[in-house]
C-alpha cells in the first residue's frame, strides 16, 4: 500500500502495510510471513536472505529496503516510501548484500 494511505489502526492484512502490494505479500508467505504482526522484532537483511533462499537467487537489493520499511512501521516508524530506507540500506548492509549462494 502506498505509505501515505497507511492507517496503523486499520492495518490487518499484508497488504495494508507500507509498500506492500499483492506480489510481495505472496512473496512473503513463501517464508511463512502471513500476518503483518509478524514482522514485530524481525531483522529485515535476515528475512531478505530467506526470500533469496527461498526463490533461489539474489533478489533485487530494494526489496530490503522494502523489508526495512515494514519491520520499521511494525516496531512504531511512521509509513514511509520504501526508497527513503535505501541510504540506510546501503550503509548498514553493504557488505552483507553481496550473498554466495542461494
């Protein structure tokens, strides 16, 4: 969802979170995230290598900084666009995103 249209209080589905649409809320099931409560004190890079595993290969960098916007809103962040993380993303994993094999 579109952070900007995000309301904590009506969030019940995947798809009421911060920059989740459909894909990446199937996505996401694959790993057994079904409910957005499950992302309460999750690390993002650790969910971002189980999605790489879990479709064998190296996703797209973004989707961390994706995973980093929900597990943020879900711990008490404001909704944010998913590329406000990317700065973040790039100085806290930048030698973590590089990862061997899948």
């Amino acid at each position: 969802m579109n952070p900007s249209k995000v309301i904590r209080e009506k969030v019940s589905k995947m798809t009421d979170l911060p920059n989740v649409g459909k894909t990446v809320a199937r996505d996401l099931r694959s790993i057994g995230i079904t409910r957005p409560e499950d992302f309460i004190d999750q690390d993002p890079y650790e969910l971002y290598v189980q999605l790489c595993h879990a479709f064998g290969e190296r996703k797209d960098p973004c989707l961390l900084d994706v995973l980093m916007s929900i597990t943020d809103f879900m711990n008490g962040g404001e909704p944010r666009v998913w590329w406000d993380y990317t700065p973040e993303r790039k100085k806290r994993y930048k030698d973590k995103i590089i990862v061997t094999q899948y």
